[in-house]
C-alpha cells in the first residue's frame, strides 16, 4: 500500500503530455500490454525526461516506503544526480511535496531545454583527472561544459551530440 501511495502521490504532481494527448504516470511506468502498443514506443515514451524523472521519483520513495513498513531505514543516504533528491527524502530533508515538484520540475527544464531545433543534447563520461578535462575543454575549444564532477579521475562532458562526438573521436 505504501507504494502504491507514493505512485499516486507521484501522479498529482504530473502533467504528461505525449503528442498532445493526456496521459496518467502510470501509463508510462505500466505501459499497455504489446497487442495495444509496441515496446518501442513504450521505452521511447518513458525515456523522454519530462516522464522519467517524475517516474524515477515516484518508484525511488515507493521503494523506500516498503523499505520502511519493514522497519528498514537508512542510517545515512547519499544520491548521485538524481538520486540526490530521493536521498534528501530519504534523510528527512524535503518531505513528498517537494520531491515530486522538483523531479517534475527537473524534468521538464530537462525536456524543454532541446528547444525549437530538437536538440536534446549528449553526455560523455571521461576517466581523466578533472584538471585535464577542463584543460582538454579549453585547448579543443569545445563547446562543452564538464557537467558533472563524479570523482577527482572522472568527468562528465555535457553539450550538443556534435560537439560530444567531436570529444569523443579527440
């Protein structure tokens, strides 16, 4: 039940829209059986950010509301990226509200960030000291940012798909 709850809770706070046409959460996580619609599709629906970061949210406290009717809970919690607001949630630190505003929010600046031209944009992890990386930006003259700092030997390159791949084949 307390899954299920959280689903719900996760459902209030979403305003899917796939081409123009109103769907709950729920048909993105639980999509219709194949004879109603392809498996690509599905994935395809559930990948775009504006759904899965609302959908991340709703299953990460689902499964920490299981967690915790079994008396399991975390003595610390830590997240990376995402994981960083179901850890805040998990450590007492935003209550439901605010996770789902923000997964949703992030989602949605995610999604809209592509703009007009559909560019959705890529990301390359790096294992390189992060000083090389930036240098590496620099000398290249890349129109990439280092958008995520994982550790002090690794990196990752964010920006347009061209310019990844140029990085990439560098």
């Amino acid at each position: 039940p307390e899954a299920i709850d959280a689903l719900g809770d996760s459902e209030k706070h979403f305003a899917g829209e796939w081409k123009d046409e109103k769907r709950p959460l729920g048909h993105y996580i639980f999509p219709p059986p194949a004879h109603r619609q392809d498996k690509k599709s599905s994935e395809e629906m559930l990948r775009s950010t504006d759904v899965a970061q609302t959908a991340l949210g709703g299953i990460s406290l689902a499964m920490a509301a299981v967690l915790k009717r079994f008396n399991i809970r975390p003595d610390a919690a830590c997240g990376h990226s995402f994981g960083e607001l179901p850890a805040l949630w998990c450590a007492n630190r935003m209550d439901r509200d605010a996770l789902f505003t923000l997964s949703c929010a992030r989602g949605r600046y995610m999604a809209e960030s592509a703009g007009a031209s559909g560019e959705k944009g890529s990301m390359l992890a790096v294992m390189a000291p992060l000083v090389e990386i930036e240098a590496f930006i620099k000398e290249e003259n890349l129109d990439l940012v280092l958008a995520n700092r994982n550790s002090h030997v690794q990196g990752v390159l964010s920006g347009k798909s061209d310019e990844i791949k140029k990085a990439l084949k560098l």
